[in-house]
C-alpha cells in the first residue's frame, strides 16, 4: 500500500474522518482530472511553497487531505496524485460498504427520482449502502451523468449527441 495513503487512512480513522475524506477526495480527482494542468502547476518550482499551500487551502478540504496534498506540492511529487488516489478508492471499496454516487443533472431531483435511481442501482451494489450526492450543472443539455469512484456512466443528452457524432 502507498505510504501516502496509509498515512492518511491512519489519521482519517483517528479523527473519525474517512467519509468526508472519501467524499472530497472524489470531488478534488474529478477536478483534478479535467484540470490536469493543476498538478504541474502545483508541482512547479516556480511556484512558493506558501504559494502552494495557499490554493491547496483555497480547496477548503479536510486538513488532513489538505496535508498530503502540501506535502506532496511542497516535495514536488504531483505526480504521485495519480497512485494516491486509485489506492485510495481501492482502500475504501475494501473497507467501507458505502457507495457515494454523484449524480449530474440539469435541475435537481426530487426524493421521489432519488428513491427510483437508488432501487435502479442497488443491484449493482449488492452489498453497499448507496449514498447519492446531487449536483446542478447548467451545461448538460438534459439528462444524467453519474460519477462512481473516478467511473463515470454518462446518460447525457450531451454525451450521447457526441456518440452519435463520433459514429458519422
């Protein structure tokens, strides 16, 4: 196991911290990797360390993940953000039984297509609790897209327009 991740999940259970960590952990890689420029840039030495940890604190994340992050930009490790993070996901697959989905949708869902979307996915984590976190995002043109883990299972209009274009 990378030593950046048992050092974090040591610390996470001490503070009784590893589902908000999981959960901003997720966020941060999705943003992470439509913003790859991020990591060279915080890899930079042209970049303060104080620099650095600046607009790592400017994420507003659990300080213990915040750390790792300073720790890794400070060293100039960056690149290790791309182990870190699957180990990560591994780790907390083994350990924690909770699923945390999040759903991207034009405009926000009710309980009702919460309730719906959640027997729909069940059968897929059998032996998971699944929690949906819901997000607006005004530039899908309608539809879903849902992000398990780094996973994304898009059922966007968007996405689907792409495809179609794709095979043209």
């Amino acid at each position: 196991m990378n030593s950046y991740v048992k050092a974090l999940y040591d610390v996470a259970v001490a503070n009784h911290s590893l589902d908000e960590i999981t959960y901003q952990f997720d966020q941060l890689n999705e943003a992470v990797m439509s913003q790859k420029k991020w990591l060279e840039v915080m890899n930079s030495p042209m970049l303060s360390n104080n620099d650095k940890s600046k607009k790592i604190d400017d994420l507003n994340l659990n300080k213990d993940l915040a750390n790792v992050l300073k720790i890794l930009a400070h060293t100039r490790q960056m690149e290790v953000y791309d182990e870190i993070y699957p180990e990560w996901v591994r780790l907390m697959r083994e350990i924690n039984h909770v699923a945390h989905i999040n759903i991207y949708t034009v405009k926000p869902l009710s309980d009702k297509q919460i309730n719906a979307l959640t027997k729909k996915l069940k059968p897929r984590f059998k032996k998971q609790q699944i929690e949906i976190h819901v997000k607006v995002r005004d530039n899908l043109i309608g539809g879903i897209r849902m992000v398990y883990q780094g996973q994304s299972l898009d059922h966007s209009i968007a996405h689907e327009l792409e495809e179609l274009f794709m095979t043209l």
